[in-house]
C-alpha cells in the first residue's frame, strides 16, 4: 500500500468583508493532542473513508496542528474539516498548511 500525505492545518483566519469586520482566529492551542478539535464537524466528498482529523503537537514553531492522519488510498477522496461556530457571507479566509509524507 502506498503512503498517502497527511494534511496539517496550523491556523485559520476568517475575516468577513464588511464595514467594522469581525475577525476571527481559529487555532488549535487548547485542544489535546490526540483528539479531534472541539467546534469542527467532519465529511467526506467523493468515495473512501471520511478520514480521520486529529489535534498534533507539530514543534515548538506551530505548537498544535489539525492533522488528517488516515491513509486510504481511494481515488477522488476528499476528506473535509467544518469549523462549526461561524455563519458569514463575503469573507476573506487564510490557512497555513502544509503537506508531510
């Protein structure tokens, strides 16, 4: 079986494009290592297994992560992390993230 990237999210930034915009940023720095993050529901698009989302400790450079950590190979997978506790239209959004091996 080929290994598949893991998927780590480090910050999440929604800033709602209006007059007096809100800003809010969603991080991972009170959630346990180990666990899914608290406020996030998860899905799947396409085929395969949902996926499996986890907080990670990355280094002391990023502190706590979002990772998704499963491995299945199936072809268009798409497994998605939705931050629950915000309802905006127009927004501008910015995610540090990277792909590890």
């Amino acid at each position: 079986m080929r290994s598949l990237p893991s998927l780590i999210a480090a910050l999440v930034v929604l800033r709602v494009a209006v007059p007096g915009a809100q800003t809010v940023r969603v991080d991972f720095e009170k959630d346990e290592p180990g666990t899914p993050p608290q406020g996030f529901s998860f899905a799947l698009t396409g085929q395969g297994k949902p996926g499996v989302w986890l907080v990670r400790n990355d280094d002391a450079g990023h502190g706590n992560v979002l990772a998704q950590t499963d491995a299945d190979t199936t072809d268009y997978r798409f497994p998605v992390a939705v931050y629950n506790d915000v309802t905006a239209k127009d927004v501008d959004v910015s995610v540090r993230f990277k792909v590890r091996r």
